[in-house]
C-alpha cells in the first residue's frame, strides 16, 4: 500500500495491550484487511502481560517470558506504537501520546478504542507512597522477589535479634485475589528459602494479610473465602481483618487499629483506580468511564471504552434483578469486551448497528501455593488440588499463544521438580543505566580512604555498644 492509499483508509487507534486492548486488535486484524483500516495500538511496553500470574513470577515459580507474551508475535499488521497515552481531544479527534523516548506526538483517529487498564490505587496515608511495593507490573513483580530474597540474605547475616525478626516479617495490604495469591505465593518461597539459607528457619518467617473488609475475597462466597484464609492461616498467616495501614515509616507500619508491625516489606494490593485518560472524558462510576452496553462513549462517535476504565453495564447481573450492575474489572470481561469493541468499530464502519456486551461470569480461580487452591468454575465450589487442576487449566486455556501456555506448563513442571533457585537481579535498585553502573565499579572508595572509612565505622559500633 502506498502512502497516499494508507492516507486515505480509516485509522483505528487502539489504546493499551492488556487483555482488552489486544483482543481488539487481534480481532480487528482477522476482520479487516489492509485496504479496509489501519490499526494502530498505544502502548508503551512491548509485550502483553498476563497479569493473573505475577505473583507466581514474584515467587519464583514462572519465568518472566512465560507471562510476558512479546507482541511482535502476536500482531501481524499493527503499527505499534511505543510510548504512552496521556489525554484525548475528542472534538479534535486527537490522542496525545508521549513515546518512550519522551518525544510528544498528536495521533489523529478516525475510531478511538480506550483499553489504557487500571492503576493501583493509593490514598494519602503518610509514607505509603514512598515505602510500599506494588503487584502490577513485570518489573514490580520481579523487583519484589529481589527485595523479599535481600530481606532473607541480610536476616541472616543480621547482627541483632530485632533485625532479623523486622526483614523476616512481611506484610501483605489487600484481601482480594492479588493480594491473598501474592501473601499465598511468596510465603512459599520465604519458607522454603529459610530452610536452604544458613542461620533462618522457617519458623523465623512471619506473614500479615490485612484488609479493610471483615472477608477474604467475598467474591468467593463464605464458604471458599473461608477455606481459603484456613488454608493461609494453617500455613502461619496472620490476619488482620478490618484494619488498615494508618502510617508507614522506615522499619514499620502503623495500622489503623493501633498496632505496629516491624517490617521492611510492604506489598500494597488494596484495589485498583482507572487510568487516569479517562478523567473527564465523560461520566465516571468509581472513576470508570460510562459507556453504553455497546461500549459507545455517549455522545461521541466512533470512540469506545472498556476494560477496567470503563463501567460497562452487566447486562447478566441486570438481568438476574441487580439494578445498575457494571462489570467487574477482570480478565474474562475485558478479553470478551475487546472482541465486541472490535466487532462494533467494524459494524461503524459498515454502517450498521453494533451489538451489546453480554456475559455471564464463569467463575473464579484463586492459586493459594503448592498443590492449594480455590475456585468456583461455572458456580462449582472447589477447594485444594482439585482447584488447582481447575485453576492451571483456566490459566493455561487463557493465555495468548501456544507458545507461552508451553511455557507456562513447562515452568511449573520444572519448579514442582528442581524447586526455586532463589535467584537475585537486583532489578529493584537504582543504578545509573551505565556499564559501571550496572557492574558496579562505580561504588570502590580510594584505597587511601578506605581506613578512615573503616574507622568511622568501628566508631560508630562502639557507641552503639
């Protein structure tokens, strides 16, 4: 196709490669041919994440690769974009994009497809934002295993008893499924970590899931979200139900209900925001973006919302007699969504009506470490391995590509047979991105001044004493 040809067809731009954003685009390339539209996605990573899992990644379980699906194999014909989406002009027809190597660029559209996902949501508790980790991002879930896997290492070597028992306590905020799979996976590792480093035992290891609601994951009903904290609550979970973090400080975290744990580990997985593109595109519900039940932004043509950013009608729950329902922001949804976002910019662009949203949820799966699980397919309440079947099952039939679901099954055969390495990159600290930098030989003082060094450092122990 010439320059002048590609001119001339309709551009459709696709903001965001999570699991609505690539369905769409994989979608619109099976029904569109080159001449028809060219398709466009705004992302600024080069992979799609299979979010479900990270926590198995933050454990050491799988791989990054098996998670990370580059999309250079999943696209056949979409110019990508590489940079993120900050704001729209709708009256304009416009998208501002800043691309990874901060350069600004206007993308005009002719159909605009906003899947941006979501963020974690904070709220303005005093050192939170400096202290707390995340469970969203490849790197977050590959920098917390670094930073777990420290914790253990200097817990060892620690030269006081209140040293070691503040890096081997860890604490988990958020009893949804992130938080309770994440608490769930990582005190497998610490265990069996404390176990093959010299001078900890598992005993040593503590873990504390607190949350806000009275429940774990009730989603799950009562009698899974209870089997599941027993099952946690056997293995040494400590929870704290109905409290919250009030302060966090160097070495600790205050919660709300007046205690303070000693840890230099907080996971903060309580909740997800929209992206912050769809502020103000419109009406919001919890700050999701309204849309029809045909993912039309009202009163905008050919611009549609869907995923977690948008708060799109549960015609299944309505249906059932819940009035206003919208969707939940998970996986299943927004990978159904993509399909009939991509299907009603097709139907827009043939002039004819588009279809409504609609699906009944399948059910819930909920990896709880080792052979323990959850899981509610198809309104089926399963507990233990035969969760875990149902669970690897959904996971594996969920992912991408065949490549990655042989991944997926090859990491966990080989981790059930040789275990975790307790592998550290490092990727957590912060070092210039120079080959200095990244082999440290930036950081050896003069010889002349490593005595006065030492000296200080004696010094400072004897006052210590």
């Amino acid at each position: 196709m010439t320059q002048a040809q590609a001119a001339r067809v309709p551009r459709i731009v696709v903001v965001g490669a999570g699991f609505a954003g690539l369905a769409c685009v994989r979608r619109l390339e099976r029904r569109l041919g080159p001449r028809e539209a060219r398709i466009m996605l705004v992302d600024p990573t080069s992979h799609s994440l299979y979010l479900p899992l990270l926590p198995q990644v933050a454990s050491g379980v799988l791989g990054a690769t098996s998670v990370a699906t580059p999309l250079a194999r999943l696209l056949k014909r979409t110019v990508r974009v590489p940079g993120g989406a900050l704001g729209v002009d709708l009256a304009a027809r416009t998208l501002y994009v800043k691309k990874i190597t901060g350069e600004d660029e206007a993308l005009r559209y002719d159909y605009l497809v906003l899947s941006p996902g979501s963020v974690t949501r904070t709220f303005d508790i005093p050192g939170l934002a400096e202290h707390a980790r995340g469970m969203k991002t490849l790197k977050q879930a590959l920098s917390l295993r670094d930073h777990v896997i420290a914790q253990l290492e200097l817990a060892a070597s620690a030269g006081t008893a209140e040293e070691k028992r503040r890096r081997c306590s860890f604490l988990v905020v958020g009893g949804g499924y992130a938080g309770t799979e994440t608490c769930a996976c990582l005190l497998e590792l610490t265990k069996t970590a404390a176990r093959k480093i010299p001078g900890l035992h598992p005993d040593m290891i503590r873990w504390t899931l607190a949350d806000l609601a009275d429940k774990l994951m009730p989603e799950l009903g009562d009698e899974l979200g209870t089997k599941a904290q027993h099952m946690l609550i056997n293995r040494g979970v400590d929870f704290r139900l109905g409290t919250s973090v009030a302060s966090v400080s160097d070495g600790e975290v205050k919660l709300t209900d007046g205690s303070v744990l000693p840890t230099e580990t907080l996971v903060w997985t309580a909740g997800v925001a929209a992206s912050p593109l769809v502020r103000g595109l419109g009406e919001s519900v919890r700050g999701r973006v309204v849309v029809g039940a045909d993912l039309r932004l009202p009163a905008w043509e050919g611009v549609f919302a869907l995923g977690d950013c948008a708060a799109v009608p549960d015609l299944a729950k309505q249906r059932e007699g819940v009035e206003n329902a919208v969707c939940p922001p998970t996986a299943q949804h927004a990978m159904r969504q993509g399909k009939v976002a991509a299907d009603n910019v097709v139907a827009a662009m043939q002039g004819r009506p588009p279809r409504d949203y609609y699906h009944k949820d399948l059910g819930l799966v909920v990896d709880l470490g080792g052979p323990r699980a959850v899981a509610k397919p198809l309104g089926i309440p399963l507990s233990g391995v035969p969760a875990q079947i149902a669970t690897r099952g959904y996971h594996v039939m969920a992912m991408p590509s065949m490549r990655s679901r042989l991944r997926v099954t090859g990491n966990w055969i080989s981790h059930g047979v040789a275990g975790d390495d307790l592998l550290r990159v490092d990727l957590g600290v912060d070092r210039p991105r120079t080959i200095a930098g990244y082999e440290y030989t930036d950081i050896y003082p003069d010889p002349e001044h490593i005595a006065s060094i030492i000296e200080g450092l004696e010094s400072d122990r004897r006052e210590q004493l």
